[in-house]
C-alpha cells in the first residue's frame, strides 16, 4: 500500500502528470510488488521559478527537476529491488522532463507496519488478521 507523492519543477499538464504516474504505478507494481489497487499516487506542480539548485532558479537554467517521496511498509522490499526502482524510476522521470538536473531525488520511507494503514486499519493489523486464518 505505498503512498507516492512526485513534485514536479515543470508547468501543471494533464499529459504530463498522467505519464509521470504511469511510470511510477508499472515500477510500483513491478520494481517493488505493490498492489496497483492500493497504491495513491499525488503529483504535484511547482512553478521552476521557485524550484532551485544551487542558486539558481530552474526558470534560468532551463533544467527539469522532481522530487519523489513513497511510503512503502518497512521489511517489504529488498535493498537490491530499492536500488533498481530508484535507477528505473529516476531514468523515465527524467526523460520527461527537459534537461533534468541529476539533483532530483527520490525518497523511500520504510514505515512501521504499526505506524501507518489504510482503510482505518494499520498494516500490522492485517498481518495479524492474515495470520489468524
């Protein structure tokens, strides 16, 4: 149940946010194993006026820039299949952004199973549920 939120240092476009959230739903699902029906996806504009490296506006520079954060439950994943999705997704992220700073970051957050859920229900408590059964 990964909660992914992409910033992206671009204008706000439809076809851009509806690609960005392709690339991170397949890699998501594949990379990492995620259940697609459960995966939230937030994309969200800044204006590259206001996004800077090093000093300088993007706006100047004329460079693409995000910031990716995803929440996944801490134990479900393998520091090798983390390797890859931070490889794969910064690779087709960045061939949608025009001249993209290598300086965008991605973020894996491995959470508690019993600091988060959904559905009002924590991880741990389906755990257990399954367990039961």
């Amino acid at each position: 149940m990964p909660y992914l939120h992409l910033r992206l240092a671009a204008a706000a476009s439809d076809t851009l946010a509806e690609k960005a959230s392709a690339v991170l739903l397949e890699h998501t699902t594949t990379l990492l194993g995620k259940k697609p029906e459960v995966t939230a996806i937030r994309v969200e504009f800044v204006d590259p006026r206001h996004w800077r490296i090093g000093g300088v506006a993007l706006a100047h520079s004329g460079r693409g820039a995000f910031h990716l954060d995803i929440k996944i439950t801490e134990g479900t994943n393998t520091k090798a299949q983390k390797a890859s999705y931070v490889q794969r997704v910064f690779n087709d992220l960045a061939a949608l952004l025009p001249d993209c700073a290598p300086t965008s970051y991605i973020v894996i957050d491995d959470v508690r199973a019993d600091a988060w859920g959904f559905g009002g229900r924590t991880q741990e408590a389906r755990f257990i549920q399954r367990q039961a059964l």
